[in-house]
C-alpha cells in the first residue's frame, strides 16, 4: 500500500502585497511545513509506503499510483487543499484531510475529502489506515487523545529530505508539549489541541533536537505555551539545562513567547536561555492583554507593561524579533503611529506585521459570525495580509494601508540590512 502526504501551497504576504518585496531589506524565509503530516508519518505502519508533495515548491496536482491521499492544513491554504481534494477524487484516490481548518470547519472539508479527521490524528490514524485497507474509510474520525509519551518522533525527514534551491530551511520545528488552558481570542490551539497542556518527556523533547542536529539543522520552539508557569516552563529549563551540560548552545534558533509570558517568567530563566545558546524570541503581539491595549492610545499601563517586557528581553540579552497585529477592534489609523513609535523608542530591531483575522473555530470568529461582521469565506485571504471582517473604527481599505504603511515606515531605515549576513537579514512573510 502506498499514501501520498500533500501540504497545500497558500499566499504569503509578499505574494499578496508585491511592494513589501520592495519595502522590506529582509530575505523572505521559506520554513518548514508544519509538523502535523511528520507526526502522522512517524505513526504510519511500515507496510505504507510514504510519498510527500510540497505543494509550495511544485504543483502536487499531477497523476500518483498511490492508495489514498492525505492533505494537513490550516486556513490560508484550504483554498487549494479544496482544488487538490476534489482533483485527487477525480483520479479516483481516496481522500484525507486533517488539520487547524478541517478540525475547526469540518462540514466544509468533508465536501471536498472522503474523510476529515477532527483533532489530532494520531490516535486515528492506525485505525483509519486499516479501513483504508479494508476499502471502508469512515467519512469522519474524531481525535482520540494520545498520551505523548508513547508517541514516536515526528518523521522529519519526509521534509528536510524535500530540500532543495528555494527550500532550506535552517532549522525545523520541535513540539515540547499540545494543548493550552487560556483562551486567548484569536487563537486555535486550544481547540485543535484541547484546553489540557500536555508535556512530552524530556527524553522525547531531546529525541527531537538530536534527530535534527544529526542533518545539521537547528530546532525552533514556535509555541508560547512553553513559557506557561508550572509544567510547561519547567521543561522548557530542564531542555536549557541539557543543552548547557551537553555544549549544544547552537541547538535552537529562537523560541515564541509572548509579552505577559516575558514578564511572567524569573529574569534568571531568561537568562539561562540566553546561555543555553537562545538570541532570539519570536514575540507574538495582539492575542493577550498587554499588546491588544497598548497600542490603542487609552491604556498607560499596558503600554508602560510592553515597555517593561522588551526591556527584560534585552537585559537578558534576547533580541525580540517582534510580531504586531493591526486591525483590531481597539485600533484607530493612530494605532499604526503608536506602534512604530513603540517599536523605535523601545529599540526592536526585527519586526513584522499583520492584519488581524478571526481564523475559523476561534472565540474571535465565533463572535463576528454572530455579529454578522465576516465580508468573506474565501479562506486565501485569511493570511494576516487581508483584512477578512468589517472592523469597529476602521475600514479594510484603511486597515490593509495602516499594515503597508507599518511594514514600510519600520525599514525605512533599516536599509542596513542589506549588508547584513543571510542569517541576520532573513525573516518570513
Ligand atoms: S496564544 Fe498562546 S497562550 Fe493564548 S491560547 Fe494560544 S497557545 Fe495559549
């Protein structure tokens, strides 16, 4: 038997907006697929032989002797994971499709696929392989929660064997832990992954670095959760701490965090990242209480608070490379002021910039269906460079000029960029 795994293409900002190419003195940075079609791999049995299509490197709607096909995807590529659904279906392949957008919206997937698979596809995945077999595919398996502890180590190398010129990457994601118990409005994950923060062993967490230091590649730790107190950031040391003892100080590129989480955490845990070989924090804004205030012109307080957190990045001798989300409900066209002054005077050296988007199974969303707020379902658009919802004090029109203009005036005098080693002037939009 034979599967072919297929991670759908979907448009990037430069791609939707040309002049950023012109604006920005920065490398685009094409990064690893996510993660979710190396884990399913790593649970598919031996008797499957594995086929991967990287649909952003070449077209993965050609002809396959495979047995049955199986998309992973998220928003901003259920646009063409639909194409490739209905393609796949019409070359007679049975079809699958798990993932963020089909675990959120799984009545518009099951239109184009055989099967949806809700949640996390692990647990599923042997059962559902074997009624591949059997030519009796459910139309729909809902996630069974696996203990992380008995899970393999995501097959990596479906992707890094992928590389090639225009793909590259340097370093890959590792998952120290799923799951999330906050909320915050515009984020998934609590959803796709339930509200229990579940850790991997630390043994696992390892298994993982190891596995892509051995191809010469580095991990990132995307996840904010990492820092959540308790378990979730005792890990997180416990790694750093490995990290120290065995001398793999270049073993992570950076790892995401968040401004609460910043000033949540001891000083001296940051530092230690900074010793376990850590320089950069991608910083994620607009999902928690400090970055959704401070940039309204109303709220002193968050703004001296995300003051506070850059200031602790750079004591411990972290560069933010900092993410800011425009277009909320709070914004005005001063918010687009505030945030570049704040950006200047609190010394980012690295920014990026998005429009905000109610992504499908958030509370955001939920709450702007309700309202009758949503101008459109053609999920391209739903790639943080559109504005996809009719926001309260500004129009789209407005809101996709503020994000130009973010990206334009924040490098407008980081031309310097230009001389700048690949690494330094590399980030991804
Ligand atoms: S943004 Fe981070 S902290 Fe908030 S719900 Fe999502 S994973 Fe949890």
């Amino acid at each position: 038997m034979k599967i072919l795994f297929v991670y759908p293409r979907f448009q990037r900002h430069a791609q939707a907006h040309p002049e950023l190419l012109e604006f920005v003195p920065m490398n685009e940075y094409l990064g690893s697929p996510s993660l979710g079609l190396a884990c399913i791999a790593a649970v598919t049995p031996p008797n499957w032989e594995i086929e991967f299509r990287d649909d952003r490197l070449t077209p993965a709607d050609t002809p396959t002797d495979a047995d049955l096909v199986a998309l992973s995807f998220f928003t901003a590529a259920a646009s063409r994971a639909f194409q490739l659904g209905d393609y796949f279906r019409a070359q007679g392949k049975p079809t699958v499709a798990g993932g963020i957008f089909p675990t959120a919206m799984p009545e518009d997937t099951q239109v184009h696929f055989d099967s949806v698979v809700v949640g996390e596809g692990d647990g599923v995945w042997p059962q559902l392989l074997r009624d591949a077999e059997a030519k009796s595919l459910k139309p729909r398996y809902d996630s069974i929660p696996c203990a992380l502890d008995t899970l393999p180590l995501p097959k990596v190398s479906l992707y890094i064997d992928r590389e090639g010129p225009g793909f590259s990457p340097d370093d890959y994601p590792v998952q120290l832990s799923r799951g999330c118990p906050l909320s915050c409005h515009s984020c998934i994950l609590p959803v796709s992954m339930t509200k229990t923060l579940r850790e991997y062993p630390l043994a696992q967490v390892i298994g993982q670095l190891d596995q892509l230091a051995r191809k010469g590649k580095r991990a990132c730790l995307t996840e904010d959760t990492s820092w959540l107190p308790g378990k979730g950031n005792r890990l997180l040391s416990a790694l750093f701490d490995h990290l120290l003892a065995t001398g793999q100080e270049a073993a992570v590129s950076y790892v995401g965090i968040s401004m609460p989480m910043i000033l949540a955490t001891p000083l001296a845990l940051l530092q230690k990242a900074r010793r376990a070989g850590v320089d950069m924090f991608y910083l994620v804004g607009g999902f928690d209480p400090i970055t959704m205030r401070a940039f309204n012109g109303q709220d002193p307080q968050a703004l001296s608070r995300a003051h506070a957190a850059i200031a602790k990045c750079h004591e411990a001798g972290i560069d933010p490379y900092t993410s800011f989300l425009y277009g909320q409900d709070d914004d005005d066209e001063g918010t687009v002021d505030r945030m570049l002054e704040f950006a200047a005077t609190s010394g980012i050296k690295k920014a990026e910039f998005a429009i905000f988007t109610p992504y499908p199974g958030t509370p955001s969303w939920k709450r702007l269906v309700a309202e009758d707020r949503i101008l459109t379902r053609d999920w391209t658009l739903y790639n943080d460079a559109n504005c996809v919802y009719r926001p309260a004090k500004l129009t789209p029109e407005q809101v996709t000029k503020g994000y130009l203009r973010l990206w334009r005036e924040f490098y407008a005098d980081k031309r310097h960029f230009l001389q700048e080693s690949q690494e330094e002037r590399t980030i991804q939009f």
